[in-house]
C-alpha cells in the first residue's frame, strides 16, 4: 500500500512512538495537485505480524462523524488520530495508518476512492 497518489501525500510528524505514554498519531496530509479531494474523519490502523498486515478492531461503541472534509489542490493539512479506540492496546511493533480519500470532482463509489497507508513504529521508551 503507497503512502502517496494521485497528489496525495501521507507523511507523520514522527515514525516512531513510546508506549504508553503516546497515545495519538500526528498525519502530514498533502494534497500536490490540482484536484480537490475529499476524506472523512474515518481511519484503519493495522499491524505488520510475520510480514502479513492484521487491521485492529475499535472498541464496541467507536464511532467516526460521517463528513466529507475537503483538501483543496496545493493544500495541506494536519490530522490527529487516537491511539486509544482500539479494543486492545497496541503492542510494540510496526503499523500503518489508512485513509481513504474520493477525488471531489467523481461520484463517490469503490472505485474511485484512493486508500493510503504511512508506516509507524511502537517501540520502548
């Protein structure tokens, strides 16, 4: 999975983390071109385990505002997304952050959603 395309560009403040003490992720989004992109408040995170990418389940009850929050072409924008709705903590390791984004200028479908991935690390203080 990219962490860039179609203009988009995902980028963290830091790749690596101390648990417990951090407990929320900072995303640099990028948008390169001059299309204006649409993404929601709604993000994956999953764990590489053996080489294969497992997703983390949210707690029972986590839910996300259903909006479309615009990225303007040559805009960026910084996200904060919670380490804490998950159902387990998560252990040390590697992870990646997914967000999925629509070209505002297409009808919303399968299709034409752009999902990007940027790695982080859980490591001991």
């Amino acid at each position: 999975m990219n962490r860039e395309s179609n203009g988009i560009v995902l980028e963290v403040e830091k790749h690596q983390f101390h648990t417990p003490e951090e407990n929320e992720i900072n995303i640099i989004i990028q948008n390169t071109s001059n299309q204006e992109f649409t993404y929601g408040t709604y993000f994956k995170i999953k764990q590489n385990i053996d080489s294969i990418w497992y997703e983390f389940p949210f707690k029972n009850g986590v839910g996300f505002n259903d909006i479309g929050l615009t990225l303007k072409p040559y805009e960026s924008k910084k996200e904060s997304y919670s380490l804490d709705l998950f159902e387990e903590a998560l252990s040390l390791g590697k992870y990646r952050v997914l967000i999925s984004f629509i070209d505002s200028s297409k009808p919303y479908s399968e299709e034409n959603k752009i999902t990007l991935a940027v790695p982080f690390e859980l490591t001991k203080k």
